[in-house]
C-alpha cells in the first residue's frame, strides 16, 4: 500500500486565524483516487522545524504532498529547507525566472531579488510551471518519498492539483484498488435515524462501508465501495445506492454535488413551475437559496421580505385585523402571506415563513425558535409549526429550508 | 520557550470527510496564552503510526495534547499506545469504571467489556474526570513532554480544555509572554494595499507585529502585541489600533467581533433611520445579511426580490419604457429600483442592486460580473458600476456587500 503524507507549513496555519481548507479538499481527492492519506503534519515556517519534518517523512512515506513556503516573501523557505534535506543545493531555474519577468514586466514591474529567490529550487528537481501564480511547484525524491512541492494559496493548489499532481500519480492510482464514493443529501432525518435506516447495509453490499457527514440542516450518507473490477465496483454501488434510497426514502433529495438549491430547481422546471416567497424571519434567505443554481430566473420570479408587520399590510396585503387577531407569527399569518405572494408576484407556486429567530422573543410569547411555514400552489394550501431550538442564525437557516421542503416534496 | 504539539488521531480527519475544528480552536486559546503551538500532527488509527507520533513528540515537545481514540469501540486505542510509548502497562482506574457504571445504570444498561476497556489507563497517569462524556482524560509525561490525552467529540474537547487543560497550565501561562490581539474588519480594500497602508506600523510600536486573513470580500488584519507588563501591552495595542485605523481609514468597517451586518446597523441606529432593499441579483442575500444582528427589524423593514423583469415593473413599479430603453442591467434601473423600494416600503433609505450573476450573460452583451449598485436616501441618490470577475456565487455575495457598503459609507 502506498503510503501519502501532506505536510503543510505556515504560522498563520498555527495560530489557528486560518483553517487549513486545502488538506480535506486533497484528502478527500487522494481517497477517491485509491490513495488515503496516511498522516497530516502542519509546522510553524521555522527551517528546522521543516526540515525535520521533510526528513521524517521521506523515511516513512511512498507520496509526500508539501504546501506552503513558495512564495517571495522572508519567511517563505520551504525550497531551501528541501535542499538541506536532499542534501543538494538550490540552482537558478531560468525558465521559471524568464517567465517572472514577462508576467511582472506586464504590470510594469521589474523583477527583484525576492522574486529571484523564488526561482531558485533544489539541484535535480523537475520544475512543474504554476499558471496559477507566481510560484513553482517542483517534485524531487528524497530517501524513500516522492515530494511534490506546491504553493499554498488554495487557489494555485487546487489548479496544480488538478492538472499536475493527479495526472503524474497516475500509475499509483491505476495500481491502488478501486474506490468509488456517492454521498446521498438527506434533509428532515437525523443522524441516528439514518444509520438505523442503513442497518445491515454493509452485510448486504460485499466491499460496502458507510459514513455520515453533517453540514446542517442536511446531512449526507457516504457509500464507499472499494473492489479490483471496476464493473463490479460500479454495479455494487449502484445497487447499494438503490437500496439505500428506498430505505431512506423521500428523505434524500439529491446525489454527490446536487444541492438542495439544485433539487428544487430541477423539480421546478420538470413542472414548468415558477415560484415567489413571502418571508419574515429569514429575511430573504429562502429567495436567495432558490437563486442559487445557474439559470434560476426560469423558475424564481420574485420574493418579498415582510419583515416589518406593517409592510405585510401595505406591500403584501394581509387584513389588518389578521395580524391583531392572529399575530404575525401564526398558521394564519403564514398560509395568508404565501397566497398573497402567489397573486402578488403571479406564480404557479409561493413558499412563506414567519416565526421567531430570537435571541429576543415578541409579544405572543411563544418561545423563541417557533417558527410557520406555508406553501402555496395550484392544488391548494399547506402550513406546518415548527420548533427549532437554536441561536438566532441557526434558526434563520433551518426555517429557509423547512420553507423549501414543503415545495419540494409537493412537486416529487 | 515552551514547545506545545498537538496531534489528532481519528481515520475520518485523513479522508477529508470530517474537517477538523478542534485543532483551530485549540490553536487560538493556547496562542492567546501566550502558548502558540508549534506543530501539529495527525494520524490514522493504527497502532504503529500513533506509538510513532507519541514516541517523536516526547523527544522534541514540552507540552503534548493528544485528541481521540479514547472511546469504547475497537478503534479506539490510544490509551494503550500511550503506556506503549511510556513502556508501562494499562491499569483499571475503578473510579472512572465505577462512574461509567452509575451513569449507565441510569439508561438502564448494564457495564461490557468495552465500557470496561474505556477505563483503562496508562498506570502512572493522573486522572481527570469528564463530566462531559464517557472517556476519561487523563495526564502523564513521557520523555520531555507533559502529555495530555482528551477525547475527540468537540464538546467534550472543549469542555474540558476549558475546565481542565488550561487551569493545569497556569503556571507556564503566567510564564509566558503576554500576548493580546485584535481584529480590524476591513472591505473594499485588497490585502496587498493594506500590507502597503500598515508598512512601518511594528516599527513604531515595539512588540506589534501585524497579520493578515481573509474571508472574501472583508480583509482583516490581526494586530498582536506580546510584552510583560499588561498595562503596557494594551497600551501599545491601543496605540496601533489607533494608527492602523487612521491609515486604513474608512475601509475598516469594525473591530474583532464586529461584522458587516453589525457594523451597519449600528449606523442605522445611530441615526434612527429604517432601510429595505430592491434586489435582483443577489435575490435577497442584501436583506438576509441586514437581518443577522439581534433586533435588526428596529431599522429593516423589508425587501423586494425583483428577479424577473416583469416583477420589476408590476410590484416594484418600474416604468416600463425604462427597462426596454436601458435594460435590466443598467444605472438608471438601479437608480430607480433604489427609488421605488424606498416608496414603496416607506423608509429612509433603500439599497438596490442588479447584475449578471452567471454563468450565462443575457441579451445586454455586458460582461458576466458586471453590477449596478444605487442607494436612495434623504440627502439624494447614488449609483456605482462594478465589475466581479468571479463564479456565480462570489458574484452574489460581492454584489450584495458593495450595494450595502453604499448605505455605510453614507452613514459615516
């Protein structure tokens, strides 16, 4: 088994002010590709601290993938600390310089000494040209690993990724045994019940295993198939995708990178529907949600956000003595403010919420989190009382995708 | 200086699957303790790999947080790599075994082979009950490292670094360096200007060294005074945030916690003034950022997601001649939806915003990114063109903060 290994440096990593975004991105990629990481080391842009840890790793593993410390800046050493662990020196690579100078001389700069430190690499290494930024990525062998070298900036590693790293570690990958992953999306069921749900699962499925990841209000379920026929890999994760759906049930609304935002898009346009919403306490993030995939305007016509009570009179329309009677966080208020928005904004279908996203609570005195939500549609009128016990960001958010939910599962 | 490292064992941090927020988190409060970490590592659950990282950081490290692997399920064994390291044996702490018992005797369950595994230890180590979960922490030295075991469930993490980890660190806290940082939030202003703004700052400031982070679009930067007199340290962070933020100047919008949304709803209170916004675009991101802080319906009122053209003139009044002469895209249709909100939700100030969001353009021919924001308000009326050369979403959230940094600037 290969053994890969990230090291990533950089003090800002350190002291906690910058999440390091680009290891999960790679591993999660590494994985898929048959080559899990192994091990994860981040140090400080201190030369011995890096060059222990370059040395370390060039004992124990196969692949060592190492962001950080290209730059042109003083404390961007990584090239050097590479040198000293090879044991060679660093050389000009002229093309690398040449092609400094034709980008900065572009923006009328002159190349300086800095930017000629960042030319210099260990002797030997192969220079990978970077059209992403300014710094090179260079791959080198030392002791038992293969050392890619690559910038830090999330957008530089993820291009040269792309195009660079994947495609040289080709023949690992096509040795590795296969490894292929679909998340289902689950809105409306928790955690546990999904793991319930996917009992026995494994047992079923030869090669299956099964994870969970929760980026709330949804959380997804991972099949992970594993096998040497890449046929037989396929077709076991097509049926434990089949199983699992029917065992999950409406529930899952979409596959791998298909969002909620999507789902409901798609739903919509296979209905040559079109859509508006009504909302109070989300203040405009149903709308924004529904905006999201490319080429909304098919479908999304308009929303209103009545966050004053005042404004569900004058612009929406609701009766005065609703609101007195009812209270603008009620049933009432929700089913009335999503069939005015149906009329008002002339659309097939109208999604409203209205409830309390605290920390303060109102007048009613229902508990803070109380929440309506109403739908709209050709086929009637629908409302649901929910309670989400969150702080008030939290609530906002889970509000927007109850709001969504009941027009999506209308439409399947 | 005390070396601290942390390392995190668990197979679902190395497959991308789960991020890793205890590390940041850690990272920050042991830093504001004057206790930066100095590397951190993180490891599969496998035996070898977790005695190795053990086993280097007792050669190299002061102060050791080790997270993860103290459950009761098969994978959890780091209690036993620990005594592996030190070369003792594992020994049944009857307290922890006897907590675990009365606890499970409550649910009804009655104590198993693997809650007994759960309470064994290192023998020699010290201890520490969790009252957050199940798995003890517990506390020994190996080598020339104080090492500290803690289980991985954040909430149990952080409870008991909170009341446990750094309590027990008091006396090297009360060593270390003071060290204390603040935040200056800045928009409209690149990283590189700022960098130029600030050039000489921790040259007139002894012990301040300047940082910076991103979160697209805002810029901040990090002002980190260190010293031991802490009188004299806020003193001097005082001097700095002074001189910072006179030549940042009006771009720094708020300071550590302060957001956006916070910063412009101060402004709105300050002069008691109400504001909805006309958005096309952003389809109601403007609204939904307006309404994060607590007590936001005191100055926002509504919004009007203007997203198909026919919406623009049907419920938000455009005149029709207007959107056919210039186009939805256009200065005057900004102007206008700026205009119209501010009537039609009958408050001082409206924020409007349109623009090509993408992926697709439409029928202007103006490039995708291309935006018009305009603020209407009792003093007249403004309008800005951008130009966001970005994805769809970025588009958005660009456009929604540049619209809303009109109303600020105003309010200054």
């Amino acid at each position: 088994m290969t053994r890969v290994e990230l090291i990533a440096t950089g003090d800002e990593l350190l002291n906690g002010v910058i999440v390091d975004t680009n290891s999960p991105w790679l591993m999660e990629r590494l994985a898929a590709r048959g080559l899990p990481v192994a091990q994860k080391v981040m140090v400080r842009d201190d030369r011995p601290a890096i060059v222990e840890a370059l040395r370390s790793a060039s004992l124990r593993s196969d692949i060592v993938v190492v962001s950080g410390g290209l730059g042109p800046t003083a404390d961007d050493f990584t090239a050097e600390c590479a040198a000293a662990t090879a044991g060679v020196p660093l050389e000009l690579h002229q093309a690398t310089l040449d092609a400094l100078t034709v980008r900065m001389s572009k923006r009328g700069l002159t190349v300086g000494e800095n930017n000629r430190r960042q030319a210099m690499v260990p002797a030997g290494a192969t220079v990978i040209a970077n059209r992403f930024g300014t710094a090179p990525m260079f791959e080198m062998t030392i002791g038992r690993g293969r050392f890619f070298f690559l910038p830090g900036v999330p957008r530089e590693l993820m291009g040269l990724c792309e195009e660079e790293l994947f495609p040289r570690l080709a023949d690992l990958v096509a040795a590795a045994p296969l490894r292929r992953v679909r998340y289902l999306r689950c809105y409306g069921i928790a955690e546990s019940a999904l793991d319930q749900a996917l009992a026995g699962l494994p047992e079923a499925v030869a090669g299956l295993s099964v994870s969970f990841r929760t980026t709330l209000p949804e959380n997804h379920v991972g099949l992970t198939v594993t096998g040497s026929d890449a046929a037989e890999v396929d077709e076991k994760l097509q049926t434990a995708t089949v199983m699992a759906r029917e065992r999950i049930g409406t529930a899952c609304f979409g596959v791998d990178g298909q969002t909620f935002a999507d789902a409901i898009g798609g739903l919509l346009r296979r209905a040559r529907a079109t859509v508006a919403t009504a909302e109070s306490l989300t203040a405009g993030l149903c709308a924004a949600l529904l905006a999201e995939p490319p080429g909304a305007s098919d479908y999304l016509k308009g929303a209103l956000v009545a966050y004053a009570d005042a404004v569900k009179e004058s612009v929406l329309g609701l009766p005065v003595d609703l609101l007195a009677r009812e209270g603008a966080v009620s049933e009432a208020a929700a089913v009335e403010m999503a069939r005015r928005a149906r009329a008002l904004f002339g659309v097939d279908y109208a999604v409203a919420c209205t409830g309390l996203a605290g920390p303060a609570g109102d007048a009613s005195g229902q508990p803070v989190g109380t929440v309506f939500t109403a739908l709209s549609g050709p086929s009637g009128d629908e409302t649901k009382k929910h309670f989400f016990g969150f702080e008030r960001d939290r609530n906002r958010r889970f509000a927007a995708y109850a709001a969504l939910d009941a027009l999506r599962r209308r439409l399947l």
